[in-house]
C-alpha cells in the first residue's frame, strides 16, 4: 500500500473476493504468468498491475474496479451519504463493513471498499431504506392522509396507539392472510 492509501498489492484470494471472479482462474493464470519477468510476487501477492494483464485474458473483470478504484471507511461513509441524502453516522458504516453487509477488502486491521461494488449494493440498500413503513404513530397519521386524505386521516386522531397501528396496518399492507378464511369446509366425512 502507498501513502495515498491505495491498494498496490493485494493477494489472489483478496483479488478474487474483490472482483467475483474465478479464482482457480486466476491462481493458474498468475502462477503460469509468474515465470514471466514482467509479474512478480512478494510475500504471497501481486501488483494490481498484474491484474491488469490478468484482465486482458479474461473479460469476466469488470475493468471499472481497477480505473475506480477501492475507498476507505471515510470516503465510504461520504459517498454513501451523498447517495442516501442524508447524515448517517460513520460507525454504522463502519458496523455494516465488519458485519459484511458491504462488501470489503480486509488487508490486516485495514478495510477498504471497492466503488463499483458499493454503488451496486447502496442501490439496493435505499431501495430497502424508502419501502420501511413508518413506525410512529404521527407518521403512520401522516401516510394515511398522504395516501388517502386529510378527511380520512382526520379520525384517527382520536384512536389510542393500538387501533391506529391495526388500523394502519390493515391499509398498508392489506389483510392478514392467517386470519382470512376461504369458506370451504376441510372436515368432509
């Protein structure tokens, strides 16, 4: 790794979770390339320039990773809120790179994120974060006026907590399907 904090060498296992690429591949290519002057190994790893040649043979590698790039938890942490659009703290990004719910590069104690890999996955995460139903009772208000009206809403108002939240949950994601009953008996003799 240089001063910059970019990733210089990195090993064939660590290329290969990178990228999601085969590794078999990869192992036999490097290794039958390795007994060219132009790629070596040190300690166990390769340059990234090496990979590059590695790309040349195999168009499965998506060539964008290597121009883009991989980021540390705080470049993350600013991307992924200027994506979402909003302040989110930087050790729950850093909680989601240890738990693997964002792919990551473990290099040590280092983690670094590909950025290719995070715009993929942050599409699929605010995906997630939009489609939550709200959980307050003014909020669950405020989507059934919203979705429905103010004159509808108008009279849950005067619903304690419960009957707003049955109620609410009756119009947000329809009837219970445990609860309904076809009709047909099942106890024929």
């Amino acid at each position: 790794m240089n001063k910059k904090g970019v990733i210089t060498y990195m090993s064939i296992a660590q290329f290969h979770r990178l990228l999601r690429t085969d590794y078999g591949f990869m192992r036999r290519t490097l290794h039958s390339l390795g007994t060219d002057s132009k790629i070596k190994e040190v300690d166990g790893k390769y340059s990234i320039k090496d990979f590059l040649i590695l790309h040349l043979t195999n168009p499965g590698t998506p060539e964008s990773v290597l121009k883009e790039g991989v980021l540390t938890i705080h470049e993350a942490h600013k991307e992924i809120c200027k994506f979402l659009g909003k302040e989110i703290h930087i050790k729950t990004v850093a909680r989601k790179v240890k738990l693997k719910e964002i792919t990551a590069l473990q290099i040590g104690t280092i983690y670094r994120i590909p950025r290719t890999t995070l715009r993929a996955e942050l599409a699929v995460w605010k995906e997630r974060i939009d489609n939550v139903p709200p959980k307050s009772r003014r909020e669950r208000i405020r989507w059934l006026e919203q979705k429905y009206g103010k004159d509808f809403a108008s009279r849950f108002l005067y619903l304690n907590d419960r009957e707003v939240k049955k109620e609410f949950n009756r119009l947000y994601f329809g009837p219970n399907p445990k609860k309904q009953t076809t009709g047909v008996n099942t106890n024929q003799e």
